[in-house]
C-alpha cells in the first residue's frame, strides 16, 4: 500500500481527526493528530493493519511555534516500505497524555521512559512505575526536558523506599535477587526471581544502571561530534548505529550516497553481524558445557576480527562509516584476502555445525528450553533472531531495504518454537547467510568514490535512520538544530525492546537454566541504558 493510499484510509476512517500531514524521506508519512484520539488511532493500525509500533518518544519542543512538548508514535507498515508516524501536541500547562499500553504491550517501557525523562504522565497507564531513573534520583527534575542543565549533578536523594517489584505471594514461594553486580565481567542488571522451588514464576529486570545521557549529551552539539556518540553506544554494535545515525543525517541533507559506499556499508555490516553471532554461540555452547562448541566458535570469531582488523584497522570498526559514506575507500585492494577468510571461516563452520548436530546432550538441553511465544513476540514487539525464532518474520533489511540490501539475493531463517535452539539456529544460519551477502557485494560493487560531502544540513528538519543490528531492528530518529547541530536525537536499539522478552521466556524453566537463556538474547546493558 502507497503512502498516499494509507493517508486516505486514515482520513476516510477517522474524519476531521488528522489536521496536517506529510510524505518526507519517501517513506516516512508524519501526521498531526490530537491526543485525545491516539489510542483509537494506534488500536486501528496495530489491530486492523497488524502494524508494529517500533519507537514512542517525547520531545522538548517548546521555543518552537507550537510552544509545546511533542510526542511521536512510530509503526512499521507490514508488507510496504513505509513508517506512519503520528505526531501529537501536550501543553506545558497540562502535561498529560492517552496510554496506548493497556492495548499496545510494546508500548508500556516507552511511556514510562517519557514520564522519567520528560515528565509527562501516560494517563490510564497499567504500571505507571518509574523506569529509566532510580530512587535516588529526584523528584520533578527530567533530565531530557532542554531547560535542564546536563552539566550539572544532580543531589543524591537518600531514600529508604525499597525498589518496587512484584511480589508474587503463595505457599513456598520466595526471591532470589541477582545482582546489580555480578560475579563475571559485565555490566550492572538487577534480576529478581520469584520461584517456588527450582521453577521461576516470575522475572523482573532492573536496568539504567550505566546511563549515559547521550540523547542529552548530543543536544546542541555538531552533526559531525554526534556521530562518533553514535558509535559508542554500544561496543559490539558500533557500525549498526553509526549507519542509522549516517542514514538519518543524509535524509536530511538531500545526500544519496555512492553506490560503492552501500556496498560496502553492506559488507561491514555483516562482519559486525558474523562476530556477533559467532560469540553469541560460543556464549551458549559454554552454558551447556560443550566445550569443543565454544572452543571452535571462540576460534572462528577470532578469525573474523582479524579479517576485521587487516581491512578497516578497527574491530569495532570505529571511524569506518562517516556522514555521506565512508572515511575511505577499505575495500581496494583487500577483496582476495577477504574470501580467503571467508572461505576457511565457513569450511570450519560447516563442520562444527554437523558435529554438534550429531551431539544428543546438546539438543537435550537447547530444545523446549526458554521459549518465548509467537504471541508475546508480536505483543513485545521482539526484534532480530529472538522475534524470527519465535515466528516473527521481520527483517529491515528486507520489509525497508536500506545501503544496497534491495539488490541482493538472501532469505531470512524462519522458525516457530521460539526456544534456545531455534534462537541458536538462526543466529547459525545467519552466519552463512552474512558471508554470502559479502561475497555478492565484492561482486556487484562498482568502482568510483565511496563518499558524498555533507556540507550543510537545514534546521528543524528530522529523518528516521535504521539498520538491522546483529541483535536486531535499530532505529534513531534525528531533530537538526541551527549551525550544524542536533536539536534532538532518540535512540532505540534492539535491546529495549528484547530485554522484556526475556522475563517471559524464562517462566517455568528452572532457574539453573536461567544463563543458558539470557545468553541464547544475548542483550546488551549499554546499548539499553542510554
């Protein structure tokens, strides 16, 4: 369906309720609604035209005309490369708004992010709790509202209010709290079990330990400074945000980049993508105990950060991407060296998939384990392996197909029991499908330049930029502000959505089993507490 097609539908459903609307970025439709009527809005695109909401945030933009803070719902159309976007006004003097959580699932963390961050109350809102900030954080200051200074700190509040979790009351049931530090080396989470026995009745995850402000740090700063924020929001996803944060900024300055710059956007992508899932099956080989698995898939990772390394001199690939293209043009003269890796990387991966398929005590363990159902996928809005384990077939790089993914050949895995093992199977099958997409892009890219200059951007204009990161759907949405700068920058990596489907995937499996299925999500702390 066209964009003009769903406006149509939109006016001829609801009447009089869409008062400004817009087409920018080719597939990106803006329309201005009033508050009042979001809920019935967002039901009818979720619920009739199985939509997804993909990002909810909030904006200060009250020294705009409006005068007002602003709120933007944004969906995926399914089966069209398009985004509808509702944009809905809240007065400073009364800063409320509808929730859309008690019929939209994925939508409750993002009210109550804006309720922490903004200060605007989600009314109707079924755990209206706080979220992105901790007890001893302030009452009534909001940190992303653009009179708070981001320099300064904040006072320490000393609180005896306990954290709130669910208490889940009955004969023999009882809590083991895990965390926020933890025995090996990662970042700070607060699990809280409530079990009965060995079986977990319920999970609940505490997070923003490590926030970093840089939606706050990026106000006011240069195109060019923010692009290298946009790398460091997340390690082991650096070339994933620094290409949503470069797709964002080339919308909006009219840039379409050189074709040989996609292609090898494409290839860098799948790198990224490669070492991801390779350690992520490396992670789960470990808590079961198989240790040939982990030995060999900690082997084939390394090989791949070393092709990493001798093409762009980053494994993290830092400062590859760049606003318009890339830095430079890596991939001259490296394209032998590349399919040497890849040729030895899949030869090994071929074999040591056919070993542990043979292994019984392997398939014991992943298969029934931590499922997440195709239900609580769709509601959660899960993203990436975890959503197309559990029968979510969605893809960016196929539903909006971004750099040069139009003009490749590739399928997506499609699984439906929504267990480690198929969250284990199409991370592995993904990995044979990244090193096809690298050798067709070698074959397919052209010669030429591999950037286009961004120069000047306009103020006040906006852009969706998107990737579909190792973990899966990224999306970031840019406001520019005068001189270059950005007025405001919303982030929403795979995480954020993912990390709720994990509480659910765990009930009724033992707690032992817990590791073995945080890591078969493999989320990342840092790339949720922005």
């Amino acid at each position: 369906m066209s964009s003009q097609n769903f406006l149509d539908l939109l006016k001829q459903r609801f009447p009089g309720e869409i008062h400004r609307s817009a087409l920018i970025n080719d597939n990106e439709l803006y329309v201005e609604i009033y508050q009042e009527k979001v809920p019935e809005l967002s039901r009818f695109l979720v619920e009739e035209k199985s939509c997804a909401l993909v990002s909810l945030f909030a904006a200060d933009e009250r020294a705009n005309p409006s005068g007002c803070f602003a709120i933007y719902y944004v969906f995926g159309v399914t089966g069209a490369n398009l985004f509808i976007v509702f944009k809905t006004l809240i007065p400073e003097t009364k800063p409320v708004f509808q929730s859309i959580a008690c019929h939209i699932p994925a939508a409750q963390l993002y009210e109550r992010e804006i309720q922490d961050l903004f200060g605007l109350e989600p009314q109707g809102h079924p755990d209206p709790r706080r979220f992105a900030l901790h007890n001893n954080w302030p009452p009534g200051v909001y940190p992303m509202r653009r009179d708070f200074d981001g320099r300064q700190k904040p006072p320490f509040v000393v609180t005896e209010k306990a954290d709130q979790f669910t208490r889940v009351q009955g004969a023999g049931v009882y809590e083991i709290p895990v965390g926020p530090v933890h025995a090996g080396i990662i970042e700070p989470g607060h699990f809280r079990f409530s079990v009965a026995g060995e079986p977990i009745i319920n999970l609940e995850a505490q997070l923003f330990y490590v926030t970093k402000g840089i939606e706050k740090l990026c106000e006011g700063q240069s195109i060019e400074k923010c692009f290298y924020f946009a790398e460091r929001i997340s390690g082991d996803e650096t070339f994933a945000n620094s290409l949503a944060y470069c797709q964002a900024i080339e919308k909006i300055a009219g840039i379409i980049p050189p074709e040989r710059a996609n292609f090898s956007r494409v290839i860098f992508a799948e790198q990224e993508r490669l070492v991801s899932h390779l350690g992520d099956l490396a992670g789960i080989c470990v808590d079961i105990a198989h240790g040939f698995g982990a030995s060999q898939f900690r082997m084939l990772r390394g090989w791949t950060y070393q092709m990493i390394e001798e093409v762009s001199n980053s494994r993290f690939l830092r400062s590859v991407n760049k606003p318009g293209g890339l830095r430079k043009d890596f991939i001259t003269g490296n394209e032998k060296r590349i399919l040497e890796y890849l040729n030895r990387i899949r030869k090994e991966l071929t074999e040591t998939r056919n070993i542990i398929k043979s292994n019984s005590l392997f398939a014991d363990r992943v298969e029934h384990t931590g499922i997440l159902s195709n239900q609580i996928a769709k509601d959660l809005n899960v993203v990436g392996p975890a959503g197309r384990a559990s029968g979510v077939h969605k893809d960016l790089r196929k539903d909006h197909p971004y750099s040069a993914y139009g003009k490749l050949s590739f399928d997506i895995p499609r699984h439906q029991n929504g267990d480690v093992n198929c969250r284990y199977q199409v991370k592995l099958e993904e990995c044979f499908i990244s090193m096809d997409l690298i050798i067709q892009s070698l074959e397919a890219m052209p010669p030429g330049k591999v950037r286009e200059p961004v120069t000047e951007v306009e103020a006040y204009r906006f852009a969706l930029g998107y990737s579909e990161a190792p973990r899966g759907e990224n999306i970031h949405w840019i406001m520019t502000g005068p001189d270059n700068t950005v007025y405001r920058y919303k982030v929403r990596t795979p995480s954020f959505c993912n990390w709720p489907a994990l509480c659910h995937a765990v009930k009724g499996n033992v707690v032992p089993d817990f590791p073995l299925i945080n890591k078969s999500f493999n989320l990342s702390y840092a790339g949720n507490d922005l």
